[in-house]
C-alpha cells in the first residue's frame, strides 16, 4: 500500500460492551494487517485472480468489484493485465474505505481504468459487465437481501461472464463445523492474536458477518441460471466459488 497501515490491535484490551463490528476508520488503518492475520488465503486468492480474469475475462470488458475495501482486486487485476484489458468500479459502502482505496490505485496503477464509488451494492444501477468480484462481502449483508443481488448481478453479466464469490463458509455437519472453527482459532493464534481478542472479535461479528454453507451457495447460484458453479478454493472454513453464465448458443468456457 502507498499509505501507512498498521497492526490490528482493535481488540487487544478487554472491553465492557463489544460493539458490533463496522468498517470504520479505526478497522481502514489496519485493514491490510486483518485481513492477512484473519482470513486464511486471503493472498493465494488475489493472487490467482489476475489469472482467472486473464482466462475468462473478455477483452476490455468491464469488472464490479462488490464491497471493494481497500481495492485490493484492482490491484491484483493491473498487476497482470494492460490497462486496455479491462475497466473497473469498485463499490464499497464505508467512506473510508473508498477515500483509501482511491489514493492507493491512483498512485499504484495511474493508467488503469479504475472507478472507486460509495454506495450499496444492493441498490446501485449496474452496467453490463464481463467479471464480477465479491470477495468477503455477500456474508455481511442481511440474508433476505442475498438472493436479490445475486439475481441482479447475474442479470447485468454478459453471457459468457463469470462471478467470482469468496465467504467464509459454515459446515453443514455440526462435529465438522466446531473443527474448522477451532482449527480457525489455531490460525488467528498462530498469527499473534490472543484469545481475547478472538473472543471479542467474535462477539462483535456476531449478527454482522452470518455466513453460508457452500451447499446453499451452490444451490442459489443454480438457482439463479448460472451454467456451472465450481469451488475452486478453500482453507479452513474460507471458500471461493467460480459461477459461469452461459455463453450464447450454449458454447461450454475453456476449460
């Protein structure tokens, strides 16, 4: 990043009342500290979506980047494609967030089409799109609300298109689930994070981030018209999905 970041301390000293988690100033400074600390092959998946937008992205066709944050997509994506490839918005709902995410793209990648807006993703209007990122969003949003937005994503993308869905994820088998959990908790440990602060940090997501099974993921997709829904990634309780709308006259992707 071009601007200071800083460690995740949020939750080091006990507090009387945990509030709810929001992205905040507070959660912006030390966002890229998290996020490596707190979700297990955060990196690998960035990583590998310059190469699948190279794979299946069409040429100076246009990327969402849903709940963008610090825009870290963006930056993945110019780091292995022209800026003639593509143009990308990317659409977060903290102010901070988006005021960050504009200075750090426009200094890391100048001549790269990158929009950076504030709104909300479920009520913006969308253009046609080739390839739309949700990374670590769809699981803060109100479960009612899920459906819909898929179904207006999946609405604006082109045929031939492709959306990208990284969630952490919940087990449908109870013993499996309480393992991943734990598993997940040796993780945060093993990156310097006390149990106090997992506690806490849990309690404040409690209600704010309820994720789904990848089953119910996979079904809503179908559901939606998608061709084909891969899980291309998981660690832990962490997961990405690959779903792939149908070209024209049912011609299958590259494999």
């Amino acid at each position: 990043m071009s601007d200071a970041s800083y460690r995740d301390a949020i939750f080091t000293t006990p507090l009387d009342r945990v509030a709810s988690f929001s992205f905040d100033e507070q959660v912006v400074a030390c966002f890229p500290d998290m996020v490596r600390r707190s979700i297990p092959g955060y990196g690998q998946i960035l990583g590998m979506l310059g190469v699948l937008a190279e794979r299946h992205l069409r040429h100076g066709g246009h990327v969402y980047d849903l709940g963008c944050s610090l825009g870290a997509v963006g930056l993945a994506l110019a780091a292995r494609l022209p800026p003639e490839a593509f143009t990308l918005t990317g659409i977060d709902l903290s102010p901070a967030m988006v005021e960050r995410a504009r200075a750090t793209l426009a200094s890391e990648c100048p001549e790269h089409r990158i929009i950076i807006e504030q709104g909300d993703i479920r009520t913006i209007d969308y253009r046609p799109a080739s390839l739309i990122v949700l990374n670590f969003t769809l699981q803060f949003l109100d479960p009612a609300d899920r459906d819909a937005l898929l179904g207006r994503l999946y609405s604006v993308l082109e045929p031939g298109g492709v959306l990208i869905l990284s969630e952490k994820i919940v087990a449908e088998d109870e013993a499996e689930n309480a393992w991943l959990v734990e598993r997940y908790h040796d993780f945060k440990r093993a990156n310097g994070y006390s149990d106090l602060e997992i506690s806490q940090k849990r309690t404040a997501l409690e209600n704010v981030l309820r994720p789904d099974s990848l089953a119910t993921h996979h079904a809503r997709l179908a559901g939606l018209g998608f061709e084909r829904v891969t899980t291309w990634f998981q660690y832990l309780n962490f997961a990405s999905m690959i779903a792939f709308k149908a070209r024209p006259g049912g011609h299958p992707h590259d494999a």
